[in-house]
C-alpha cells in the first residue's frame, strides 16, 4: 500500500485518480482548493469502504501547500 496525495480532486482526472488508486487500495489524501466540493467524493469513499482523506490545498499558496503536506 503506498501513500498518495493528489491535488485537483474535486472534479475530472484528479477525482478519478483519486477512486482508481483507493480502489486499488491505496491510501489517498485527496486534495481541493475548496473541499465542500468534495462532498461526492467522500460520500463515495464512505460508501465504498475506502481509504481516503479529503484536504484543502491551494498549489498557488505556499502556506496552504505546507499546511496540507504536514496534515498529510
């Protein structure tokens, strides 16, 4: 099992990656400029079992990058 963290996974290609990789059973901290767009996301792990951590993270604010990496 590896540790991942992705950025973007609120909509599209980051939420996908996000699912495959906990499906596959992986842990994943799934991260989002705003995170109560993650409420399918979550609902999904929560219904699935899954092994997934929803935090916010905006790549363009180094104290948003820090804070997500050392709650990581």
């Amino acid at each position: 099992m590896a540790h991942v963290l992705i950025t973007g996974t609120s909509t599209g290609i980051g939420k996908k990656t996000a699912l495959t990789l906990a499906r596959r059973g992986h842990h994943v901290i799934a991260t989002m400029r705003t995170p109560l767009k993650g409420e399918e996301l979550a609902k999904t792990a929560a219904d699935e079992g899954l092994d997934l951590t929803i935090l916010p993270l905006d790549v363009n604010d180094q104290s948003s990058v820090d804070a997500a990496v050392k709650a990581a």
